[in-house]
C-alpha cells in the first residue's frame, strides 16, 4: 500500500499539503495510521500543474522524509492541481520509474492498492497496453500500467468510463489466477484542469479516501493530514469523484473489463 | 553504445580487470577511444561467479569513475569468470535495472550496440519473451530483451542457437521499422562455467571485440585495457566464441529469426 | 538510533546475519523492536575483512530493505569477521558518507547512539579530530567523529583506552551544551583480527546489546536476529568487550576526556 | 573543474539556460569545450529565487544529461534569478552535500576552480569557518568553505570584499603547502537581488568567464551557450562583477588574507 495527496483550488505552496501539516505526506512516509504498510518508504513523486499543458514532475526512490529536494521544491512551488505520493512496494523494484504519479502528456495518475497475483499475469497485463501507449510504460508496476490501460480505453473523453475498463480488465486477470484480493484501490488522476478520484475494492476492504474543502481549495487524501480538524469527509467504496475548483460531483464506479 | 570485459581462468581480484589496467574499464568509463560513445557514465554492473551456482550482482547507476562501492568490492572480490560493464544509455532511462549484467539463474548476460528503431518496436520486443521468462524482464533495454528472447529460445541447450535466434528475431523487427543500423552487437553471456562471447552486425560496422591470454587467464574486452600489450587478438564479425579455461572455440554466428 | 550486528569466527555468509534470520538486520531496517526508533531506513553498510587487511565495504542511502546489490552481496561473500549497520539519521544527512560502518585503514567501526546537543558543537568535535586522522573525515556524524578521535588517541595500541578517552571528549562537550542526555551508545569496531564492542550511557539508558555462540563463531547484535533462541547474553552497561575466535574478554568501560 | 551558469532579469523558465541552448549546461556536463575537464558529471545543482527569500535549491548525484527531474523542473519553473552548476569532482566525493550551488539563509554560492594541495590543508579550512557559520558546512569541497569564509567575513555588507578575504586565505594556506597552481577561480553568489560574479587566479590562467545581455536579462556562463551568437564579453581575470537588472558594475578583485 501506499499514501497520497491531491489538491485542486487556488495555488497554495505544495509544502501545504506535503510536509507542513501534523501528519503531512512526509510523516505518513514514515509513519501512517491507516495504512496496511506503516512505512512507506519505497520512494515518493509529486506531479504539479503550472503554466505548461503538462505537469512538473518529480520522483526519487529516497524515502521522502529524507529528502531535501522534495522540501526545497515544495517550499517554492505553487500550484493550483497537484499530486503527491509516497509508496510502499509491492513486490515490484524500488526505481524512479516505479514512482508515482505517472505523466502522460497532460495527464498524470497515482494510486494504492493492488492487484492479486499481478507477478503471475504480468505479461498479460503489458499486452493490454496499447502499442501507442506503450511508449509511456516505463516500469513494471500494476499501477503504471491501469494508467496505461485507461488512457488507452478513452480517457480524455471519459475519464470514469476509461478507468472502469482498466480496473476491470485488471480484476478479471486477477481472478483468472485465484489470488485474492483481486483489487483494491484509490486513485487520482488528473488532465490539469480537473482532478479526479476513486475508490474500489473487489471486496469489502477498500483503502480509505477522505476530501475535505480548505478555504483554498480542495484536498484528497488516503488519510487525514491533520487529525485535528473533524471535518474529513470518506468518500465511500465504489464511488468515482469528478472534483473542480467549486464541484464535488461523486458517481458510482463499477469495473467492467 | 557501451564497454565491457570478461574473464574466465584462476580466481582473479576483479580489480585486475575493472580498476588497474591503463586503460581499464573504469577508464573506459570516462573516456574510451574504440567507442561510438567516449563516455559510458550511465551506470556500471558486475556479474562474478564464485561458489554459488547463481552470480553475484552489483549494479548502480552512477557513473562507474565515481563509484567508491564498486572499487571497494572489485579490490576484495576474486573470482574465476565474471562479466563487467559501463554504460552508455541509447535511449532508455537510467537505472539500476536497465544497467547489464542481467542476470535469470545461473545465467549472466551483457550487451554492447543496439537495434535500430528499437523505441518504435519495444512492444514487439516485449510480446516475443515468453511467459516463463518475462519474470526477469526488469527494464526497457532491448539488451535485456535479447537476453531473454535467448533465454526462452534454448539458452541452456543451444547458447550459440539461442543468441542467433534471439538476434535474428530482434534485427527483423528493427527492418520491418526501415531504421539503420538494423543491428550492431558484441554479446558476453555465461552459464558460470563457460563464457561465450558474440560479435555481429548487420552492416560492416560490428563493434571492437578482443581476446587475450593473460597468465591466470583469458580476458575478452571491447577495447584494449591495457594498450602497451600488443598482443590483443581480434576477434572477427560475425563470430561467436566459447571460451573454457583453456581453449577458445570460433565458429560462424548466424542469426536468423 | 541504528542497529548493527557484528561477527567473529569461521568464514560464514554475511547473510547469515544480515538476510537469513527471522530478525534479520534487513528485517530490523523496517521495524526494529528495541530501539528508539522503529524504522532505520535511512543508509546501511557492511565492512567485511577477507585476504585484504583492510576491510571491504559497501555503502548505501536506500533503506537497507530495498537493496537488491545488498541481498546479492551478502548471499555471496563469505567473511571471518565483519560488521553491518542500518541507519536511523539523528539530524544529520543521509549520504553514503554518513553511513557506518566507516574505516581508515585496517579499522572499521560502527555506532549506534547519540551525544546530546551534537549539532550546537560540530565545530568544536572535528577540531578534536588530529591532522592525521582529518583526511578520513568525509561526514558529518557523530560517530564518525568519534572513531576518529579514538583513531588518533592510540586506537592501535590501546583499543579500550583510545575509545574512553574519545567518548568522554564528546561527553564533555555535550555536558557544556547542558542537553540530555550527554551519551548514549553502543559501538563495534575492529583491526581485522579482533572485534571490540562498547555499552554506555551517561544515564540509565545505554541502547540494547547482545551477544550469542554460535556453533561457527560469535554473534554481537544491537537486538537479537531470532527471538526463539534463548541464549543471547546480554553485555552489561559501562563494559567494553575484546572477542576473538574463542573467547570474549569483559572489562569496564569508563570513559573520561 | 565544473561548468556553471547564472541568470539575472525578468523572470525566464529556467531551461533557457539549462536546457534548451545548442551548447547548454545539459550538454556541457556530457561534452565541455574550454573546460579542463571534459566531461562533468560528477552532480549538479539549481538554486533559483522566487518569492521566498531564500533560494529554492535542487542538487543530485547522477550527471545533468541523465536525470529526468532536472529537465521537468527547468521546463516548469520560472525564475528573475538563479544559478546552475554542473560538477567535475577534483578529488572530493560525489555526493549531493558536495554539489553546488551552496546555500545558507538567502545566500547562494557557486564556484569552479580549485585550491592547490587542499587535501591536506582541509582541517585548516575548515578551522577557518567560525563558529555560526559551521552550521551549513555539510560537505567537504574547498568550494563550500570559500563560501562560508567569506559569509562569516562580511559577505551581507560587503560582497565583494568578503570574498577577496576568503580567497585570499585560501590561497594562502595553498601557499603553506607549495602545490600549485594555488588558486583558480570564478565565482557566482546571490542574495537575491543581486548577482556577483569573480574570475581570478593566482598564475594566469583563470578559468574562463562570459557574459551576455540577453532580450529578458544578462546570462554569465563558464563558456558560451550558443557558439553561434558572437556577443559573448568575456569578464577579465582579475575582476569582481556586481550584476543587477540593468547593470553590471566591474571592479577589481584582489584576495588578501
């Protein structure tokens, strides 16, 4: 499992979301609360939209809270949409290129979760990347590659429609090979202009996803950043969020392959 | 392009080959002089074979001159056949697991050239590893790929078959794209008893590849380590070799899909 | 906090100690369960002695979890004696010149503790470091600090002696800060040929130390690798112990500047 | 010897400079032109000013031409002024604490060159830094100690001359030891408003130094970035330049202990 972060709303300083609250993303890398893996430590990467079409990226395979570039860079940047991730590896390489969030042209994902029995099918899975796509497969994790899946199954034109092939796609191999849990996931993904976000699980195990309206904006988080304020808000299991600066709009999600 | 050397005979300090030469591959690292590429700082590996039936590994992306790790290990470690590499990226990212040696078993493989239009085709290339040996497919280089395009094709049985196959197989997809070269190689691969050794092209231009008989030895580099010796033999394009402790075996290398 | 283990006796595989066990020293990387700090992810190193006088050594920033070129290393090289530590940074930078165990010459150390208020008299601690010894200071820790201090106050003649009088030098420095507490720690080092460990604090708080027979050498360890066996000997706080092959030498530990 | 480049004027993405030109940074630290050392890929380092006082600051290991983050960070931010630095070690290790730029407060600081014999008057150097300035001495390299002698010799009120008075110690201590040359330099520093740069060496070969008024600002490089445009002025040996958006003021530089 791993951890992560989404803003969408006026430009804040990523630090906002990253390091500075009492249980920032940074602390979550060392220690989470709600998390299955406690430490998530197998690197971190930020994605943030600013001038340009697509997102600043950046990855290290450091645990985040010892890097100095991810405070430099968080200290300095503001953004209006950005996403931020810390991970946990799931039997797949610590490299920058298992980081997230993926980019893709405009586009940029992250995730936690997994997909059972994913060394098993592999193969299967990067051949249900598309040959265009397939360019952007850089790593080998199941979460690059339902990014891949997705924006080869429409995801500019219907971004919850796209996902919802991929994730399907995706639990159906799992359950060719038997092991469970099939999937279990949250997800964010954004084209810079809107973020969206979901939450799935093939059982009744989903990570957990909670937004909650600053007076800037709008975060998402896989868990509270500061257990201080009340107001987090679960999104509930099976549910896909279509998040602008002033609209939460939530639908319901149901893969199909 | 990319540097390498291999050694089969007495256990050796690595750092007879990797660090001590004039011109050694630490040298090379900085500045080769037979090399399309002067500098080869993408990243180095070793692969060397003591008492286990797989090898030892040791890669990392930082320039091969620079590495403390790699002369702290090359001046403790003996070994009787072992392969070492620097690298020079042709297009795929920097990382630990696109550096060479690759390594599946008992097997260890390394790669200097490249296949023309590679980036067009990877998918191809992926799709053509076969289930059981995609587990090792770690990262984007089409070296690996040949490597286990070999692997899948009977490595163990028919090394000098497999290769010509795998390169075969390789250099067609690289024509169906129209980009030249289509092919260009010098291969090191070993099963920890024997090393073989490959070099062709699908032009006239097949990377340098010697042989030397040291004392203790054999040594097979893409460039002479030491340039004071004279008596480095060629070894000709379009020749693969199987080298023993005492003999070195020549025959035709064919490849054909 | 950190961890360590040393070892002393017949040529074993380093992964005896630092992959195998089902407390492994990797295991104690994630989650450690005596120490202060649960997760030590922040560098890892070995220094193993073989045919060289001088140890060899491996160093790394990845938490030791991740380490691909560790697991390799360690299910291959065999060593008589040697050292391993996971590092949990106190305010220093993690960088491999950070990481422990650190050596000059035939000696390697590691540490594990920390001399309260260290950072307000950094200056004042690499002044106590000779002209000598100053070139192997490459970091900025303090433990660093202190294997150099004990290197230049007679480390060769008189290992006990030489480390007293280095860990009341930094004692004394911090008890000037006034920050608490002044000294906690617990080091291993080693001339190739015997391994010295320490256990003090300035106050009722000296870190863990344990060592155990096995039926090919010795075992000292920060906590126990595998807590089904019963037999780990605690080292009493304030004892500086002297083991060989056969024996270990108890005496008091007490250090004045 | 390292390759630097530095920017003063309305706010351009950095890339203009790092990235994009014919003969960028980028490209320098692969292949150099009138640099002693060719190739310089020993690290690198940004230190750009936005609207916080002090510097963002973004330093790695890994050569320029290799590292992804460099690229997508140069294409994202903006910036009225900053410096960038690619690195060739001269005998200090790779690591990011050895990377330039150095920063402390809103200070930031860049250097190429190097101090005869400083290997062996570096416990002196680094004896030379007083007290509240030691706090910010994380690596090793003679070029962080410059720095932070001439902070803590009045660089805030006095530039120029607290600069002349850490060079010229410097110098003097190479003098104590007879290695030549004694000094080679050139320098670029900024407390974000304005930018400073000095050429001088003790013998007459001070590395080269240009500026160029650029349509947004003036850009000063360790050799053009652009062969093809014919306004590059070098700045004479010798000199201490005070650049801010309009002008650049030229004075003599003249170290003195």
């Amino acid at each position: 499992m791993c951890r992560w972060a989404a803003y969408i709303g006026d430009p804040i300083y990523l630090e906002d979301i990253v390091t500075a609250p009492g249980q920032s993303l940074i602390s979550q890398s060392l220690r989470a609360t709600e998390s299955k893996t406690e430490t998530n430590g197998d690197g971190f990467g930020l994605a943030w939209y600013g001038e340009r079409e697509e997102p600043g990226c950046y990855h290290d395979v450091l645990p985040a809270w010892a890097d100095g570039n991810l405070r430099s860079l968080a200290h300095q940047v503001r953004s209006k949409l950005f996403l931020a991730h810390v991970r946990a590896a799931t039997g797949t390489s610590t490299s920058r290129t298992n980081c997230h969030p993926f980019s893709a042209g405009k586009w940029s994902f992250m995730h936690n979760g997994q997909a059972g029995g994913y060394a098993q099918f592999r193969r299967r899975v990067d051949m249900s990347i598309n040959e265009r796509c397939y360019a952007h497969r850089n790593g080998t994790t199941d979460s690059e590659a339902i990014f891949l899946m997705a924006l080869g199954a429409g995801l500019e034109e219907d971004p919850k429609g796209a996902l919802e092939r991929a994730t399907g796609l995706m639990e159906a191999m799992s359950r060719d090979t038997g092991v469970t849990p099939h999937m279990r996931m949250t997800v964010a993904m954004s084209d810079g202009a809107r973020l969206f976000c979901a939450r799935y699980a093939s059982d009744e195990f989903a990570p957990t996803l909670y937004h909650r309206r600053m007076e800037s904006g709008r975060v998402v988080v896989s868990e509270p950043l500061d257990r201080a304020l009340s107001d987090w808000v679960a999104i509930p299991p099976g549910s896909f969020a279509t998040i602008t600066e002033g609209e939460v709009k939530l639908e319901e999600f149901r893969p199909a392959a």
